[in-house]
C-alpha cells in the first residue's frame, strides 16, 4: 500500500497545499491556484491517481498513464456537466502515476511556473 503521508509530502515539497480532505479525495492547491485530486481508495490498492482539469496540457512522461474524463461530485473545483444523473457533476481527466518519485517529476514539470 502507498502511504498517504508520503504522496502529501510530494504535494508538499511541489509547493501545494492540502485544501480540502474528503473520506475518498484530497484536493492540493499549487501557488498559482491549480487544482489536484488525489483519490484515497487508489491508494490502497499501491496506485496513485490524480485528476487534473481536462484542458490541462500533460505532456508524455515514463510512469503517467491518462486513463481519461472521470465524473464526481468531489471534484468540486472542476468543470462540471451532466452526466447519468438530473444535475451536472463535476469531471476531470484522471491520470494513473507509477509510483512516488514520478508523481514528484509530474508536479514539478507540470505546475512549476
């Protein structure tokens, strides 16, 4: 199992800040107010996956796998559109990180500015 202390210290050494807890997602924050998930349950299975915001552009890198849009209410600083339910829900493209040492290369490729 991937340890969820380790993946908030990666957010933390990238420059985000955990803005959010939900008992599946966590929400971080860069400097420059872009948004990340990281889902809880994934963890305990040894994988990694975030969400970032579709238009985001995320070049090829060893150990990133975009498994495509995902929908959830706890996405809640996403886009949002309607779904299978009534109401609009939330979506972002979800991304499956090989391991600890590729989601520090990730962030620090991806939201560095």
């Amino acid at each position: 199992m991937i340890d969820e202390g380790d993946v908030r210290k990666a957010f933390d050494t990238a420059g985000f800040r955990n803005t959010h807890d939900l008992k599946r997602t966590s929400e971080f924050e860069s400097r420059a107010n872009d948004i990340v998930y990281v889902n809880k349950d994934r963890l305990q299975n040894n994988c990694i996956c975030v969400y970032v915001e579709e238009t985001l552009h995320v070049p090829a890198m060893t150990g990133l796998r975009p498994i495509g849009r995902r929908f959830s209410s706890n996405l809640r600083q996403f886009p949002s559109r309607l779904h299978n339910g009534k109401t609009p829900c939330h979506y972002g493209l979800a991304i499956v990180v090989d391991s600890l040492s590729c989601l520090d290369n990730f962030l620090n490729s991806v939201f560095r500015r």
